[in-house]
C-alpha cells in the first residue's frame, strides 16, 4: 500500500502506534514521541531505570518496521571497531576483507549506551549526524532509514560513563517512560505470561511506507511567525542566568523537524504553536547544562527552565 492520502497516513500512523503500544501498555505519549522521531528522522535516547520498559519499546518500534534490526549491548570493554566493523585478514586469499559492524542497520538499538566509556560512544556520532561511516580509510554510507534508540540507566547507578554534550546534542529527543500505574502493571504481569509479547509482533508498515512518511513531514508547513517563535525559545537558553550551555543551531534545526513531524502524526499539513510546547521539554531538556553543582539534579533543573521559559516567551497568535 502506498501512502496516497492524508486519510491513508492517519491509518497508517494509528496502525503503528497500536502496534507499539500492544506492548508497551499503558504509555501512549511515550510511543508517540518515538514514533515522532523516526518519522522526522531523528534519533532517540530514553533514560530511566532498568525494568520499566526501555528495550521493549525499542524492539516493538523495529518489529513494526519491515526492515534490518540489530541490538547491541553496551559493556565497558567495548571497542569502536565492535559497532562499526573492521577489516579482517584472510589468509586464503591473502587480503583483507572489510567485516561490516551491527551499525549497519536500518534501526539500531544501543542498550545501555552509558555503559561504555566515551571513545566508544563517540564511534556512533558520524552515523547519527551525516548517515555514513568513517573506518580505516574508506567512508560507507549507511542505507536509509537509519534510527537509533538508545538506553540509559540514571548517571547515578554504578559503572555508567555520562554522555558528553556533542553525543546528546545528536539526539532529537530525550525521554523517559516511568512506572506504570497499578491496573496497568498488573495487565502487563498476565500479558507475560505467555511469553514475551513483543516476539509475537508482525510488521505494519514497509520500508517504502516509511521513507514516503519521512519525505512527507518534510513539506508540513511551518509558518514564519512559529520559526521565530521556536528561535526567541532557543535564544532565552542561551541567555538565561541558570544555565550554562544553551540549545545549539543544530537543536534549533532539530526542534522545529519534530514539530513537523508532530503535526503530520496529527493528521495535519502545518505545525501550530502547541506543538512546540509539547516538545520543548523532550528535545530540549537535554540539550542545556544548569548550574547545578548536583549532576543528579540537572535533568529535573533543566526541565523546570524550559517550561518556565515557555511560559515566559509570548505565544504568536
């Protein structure tokens, strides 16, 4: 089926996002804002505790998708060449073959990213930022769609490396599921039962649905009055007393794709200023380092500035 009309499109984005949410119970924002992410494509990192549903979620998002799926295991004794490959002598041949690396893949799952120390990390930000790897002299470029969605635990368990800023910076969206309610756990304990749900998932949309997707987010309609509107937010970041760094061009750039994205999830053809207040706090939150001498403390510090900030900054009419 090819994606015709805006009628189609609802369908197919409602299809996906029940699919999801067949396993992730409960949590309907969250699958929301992964599925915004991929359609604008972008990449996604959630933070949370382990346990409450981070790897799920990634392989209910790959097992909706007709496509090439890889999961890696961050661990603090893994190498660059571990994700990205590496050329490997053959001795009947007497040459070296380049071996491709889990990288190549249409979706990604980084389990446990803060795991691995940095230089480890850093492997993974050519091909978030420009679709292409850089190994032993030769640059590959990645097929599309290319999605990543990481995981981490909080940066106060034991034996976790904190993302340096340009890392965060390549992630559109930072975000967290939460423990779910009574009623909703104890649906989840007799859903698993039977096994684990998400390996009973079939694929809704193709490969081709979702590239014609991603082309379509692009021509959503932004008007000039809603740019300014997301640059003055930008803008009061970079100027505001309790943060040291504020949002990037590039965070600008990436703020103003996932309100397109929002609206075409919507069913619409033009963003409107509430989708920019939804997402403030998801893409921005993690893009911005507060004074706080407490790391602990500057994830929760830096999401009361940005919604302080939007309630500061005057909304176009």
């Amino acid at each position: 089926m090819e994606v015709r009309s805006q009628q189609e499109t609802a369908s197919l984005v409602k299809t996906l996002h029940d699919n999801i949410s067949s396993v992730l119970i409960g949590k309907p924002e969250v699958v929301q804002l992964a599925i915004v992410t991929l359609l604008a494509e972008g990449h996604v990192l959630i933070e949370d505790a382990p346990g409450v549903g981070k790897t799920s979620l990634a392989k209910a998002i790959a097992k909706s998708l007709d496509c090439d799926y890889k999961r890696v295991q961050f661990t603090p004794d893994m190498l660059p060449s571990d994700i990205l490959g590496s050329n490997v002598f053959l001795p009947s041949l007497g040459e070296f073959e380049f071996r491709k690396g889990p990288i190549f893949t249409n979706v990604l799952l980084a389990d446990e990213i803060n795991r691995t120390p940095p230089r480890t990390q850093s492997a993974l930000l050519e091909a978030m930022n420009e679709g292409q790897v850089s190994v032993e002299g030769q640059t590959i470029t990645l097929d599309p769609p290319f999605f990543v969605l990481a995981t981490q635990n909080p940066f106060e368990f034991e034996g976790t490396y904190p993302l340096p800023e340009n890392q965060l910076d390549r992630f559109m969206m930072c975000i967290e599921i939460g423990y779910p309610e009574r009623a909703i756990e104890r649906e989840v304990l007799i859903q698993h039962r039977n096994g684990e749900p998400v390996n009973t998932l079939d694929s809704v949309v193709s490969l081709k649905q979702l590239r014609e997707m991603q082309e379509a987010v692009r021509n959503v309609r932004v008007d000039d009055a809603l740019t300014d509107y997301i640059l003055e937010i930008v803008e009061v970041t970079r100027n505001h007393p309790e943060l040291t760094l504020g949002v990037s061009t590039r965070g600008a750039i990436t703020f103003s794709q996932a309100a397109q994205s929002l609206a075409f999830t919507e069913g619409r053809d033009y963003v409107i200023p509430d989708d920019i207040k939804k997402l403030a706090v998801p893409v921005l939150a993690h893009r911005v380092i507060t004074r706080s001498l407490v790391r602990e403390s500057q994830r929760t510090r830096a999401t009361e500035i940005i919604r302080q900030i939007l309630q500061k900054v005057s909304v176009p009419n």
